[in-house]
C-alpha cells in the first residue's frame, strides 16, 4: 500500500513540477510581449530581440585637418643659367581669402628648382581655407598670386603655373617696395662683388647685367 501511494506521489510531483514550468513560461511570454526591458544583457520590445527602437538624435561631429607645412614653387626672374637657378630668400604672407586674416612666414629659403616649404607653428595654426599668396624673394618686389584652397596636412602650391616671376631690383636696406635711385644706388656700389642681395641674376657677380634688369623694373611697386 505505502508503495502504492509513493508511486502516486511521485507522479504528482512530476505533473505540479511540469505544470510550474509550463506556467512561467507562458508568465514570462506575456511579460515580454507586453513590456520592454533588458533580460540577460539583450533589449527586448515587445518579444523581439534585439528590437527595433525609433530615430535616434543625429550626432554631429567636428574636426578640422592641422596644416603641419605648406610647400610652394615660385621662380626668380632672368636667372643666369636661367633653369634650376631658382634659389632665393622669401618672405611669405598667407592672406586668408574670406576674412582678410594674414599668417606672415619671413625667411623662407627655396632651392634651386624655386621650392620652398613654410612650417606652420603649433602655437600659431594655419586653419585650412582658401589662401591668397604674397612672395617677397630676397631682392624682389612683392608678388600676389591667385587664392589657393589648403585642405591638406601638407598641401604643395605651383606658384609658377600663374606665369609671375618674382620681379627682381629692389636692394636698399629699407625696404619700400619700389624700385627707384636709391636701389640703382646700392647697386652701382656693389658693382664687381659677388653680393649676394645685388647679384639680382644669381651667376655670383654683380655686373652690367644685374644692373640692365634694375633698370628695366625702375618705378615698379611690388603688390
């Protein structure tokens, strides 16, 4: 009898434990069909996992590109030899095409083939635009060039692709601007040396020849 009624026991038991079971499954069905929520690290809206949630705000991100240095290429006029002679001492004056802002860069040496590369501080940085050139070589009149866009690390400007050359002839100590008596003066001074800033065709004597392209610039303003 005892075994009899054990037997009976243990089969209830099993039916209530699958009875629970199936209870709280359809329990947690309802649930998740009827709220959303997070179970076991996965959201759930309305019984679908990972579920579908509505627009989401646009995130709007700003960056700008640090111009580290800006190459250019410009040529001297009436060099002797007249190629790959194209060295020289410039002054550099970027002009910010939109607001008129100027980044100046002074003593920026080119090589021979006229490319010279300014390094743009981090203290003082280059935002990236559009930019005006202005070139003053070591003996030279100032010379504006097109506006050139530098959207890049490192952009690299072919000044010469404009057909400028930098006007040479302008030798005083004080710098006007101009080319007048007071050049021919410090020219004419330094006739047969091989000054550097006189030696306006750069074949390292300063003759008739540097004085014929002087003369040919008198009265000239740079820009």
């Amino acid at each position: 009898m005892f075994l009899k009624y054990k037997k009976y026991l243990t089969n209830f038991f099993y039916f209530a434990a699958g009875l629970s079971l199936l209870v709280s499954i359809v329990l947690v069905v309802w649930l998740l069909q009827k709220t959303n929520g997070n179970i076991l690290g996965l959201h759930w809206c309305n019984g679908i996992s990972p579920c579908t949630e509505g627009p989401q705000p646009p995130v709007t991100v700003t960056a700008f590109i640090r111009i580290v240095d800006v190459k250019f290429t410009v040529y001297p006029e009436k060099r002797e030899p007249a190629i790959g002679n194209w060295a020289t001492i410039a002054d550099v004056r970027l002009q910010d095409c939109n607001n008129s802002n100027n980044f100046t860069y002074n003593a920026i040496v080119t090589n021979s083939i006229g490319k010279g590369t300014v390094v743009i501080p981090s203290s003082n940085p280059l935002p990236e635009g559009d930019y005006r050139f202005f070139i003053r070589g070591y003996s030279h009149l100032n010379e504006e060039f097109n506006c050139y866009t530098l959207d890049t690390i490192g952009p690299d400007i072919d000044l010469t692709l404009e057909g400028k050359e930098l006007l040479a002839g302008e030798v005083s100590n004080s710098y006007d601007n101009y080319v007048n008596s007071l050049d021919m003066s410090v020219l004419i001074g330094k006739l047969f040396t091989n000054d550097y800033k006189s030696d306006l065709n750069q074949d390292t004597l300063v003759n008739g020849l540097d004085f014929g392209n002087q003369i040919y610039n008198l009265f000239k303003n740079g820009d």
